[in-house]
C-alpha cells in the first residue's frame, strides 16, 4: 500500500467512526438507522479496497440493504414518545 491508499483508508474509517458514534447519540431511531446504514456503506468500501469484493458486496446487501430494512419496520412498529 502506497501513502495515499492509507490516507484514504484512514479517511474513511474515521468517517465510520464519526457516523456510528453521531448513530449512537441521536434522539430519532430512524435517523439512527440511516447514519448506521451509511456507516456500513463505508465499511463495505474499506472491505473493497483491501481486495474482498465479495464480503463488500455481501455486508453492503445484509447489513445497509435488509437489514436497515427490517430495523425501519420494526421502528415503525412501535408508537413514538416525546421526551422532555
């Protein structure tokens, strides 16, 4: 790997962390869902470009496809609260 391939690794996971922890603080569960589902999209690139095109393309359809999926259903599912 040359320097500018590790800076754009490092990029990108600082990016995942940013987005999971902003996921893990926000108020509204389905903006919760989506940061989380852009963090996975990052992850699947990490996964790509350390040459696993296949694990990429699996965790981008399992975990940001139908999995965000069923967590939207399963929020929706629920009665929303307001929280003082």
């Amino acid at each position: 790997m040359n320097g500018t391939t590790i800076l754009i690794h490092n990029i990108v996971l600082l990016l995942i962390l940013v987005a999971s922890i902003i996921a893990v603080h926000l108020r509204d569960l389905l903006y919760a869902v989506f940061v989380l589902a852009g963090a996975t999209v990052g992850l699947s690139l990490i996964f790509y470009m350390l040459q696993a095109p296949d694990v990429a393309i699996t965790n981008a359809a399992v975990y940001g496809g139908i999995a965000t999926v069923f967590y939207v259903i399963a929020i929706s599912k629920t009665e929303r609260e307001e929280m003082e």
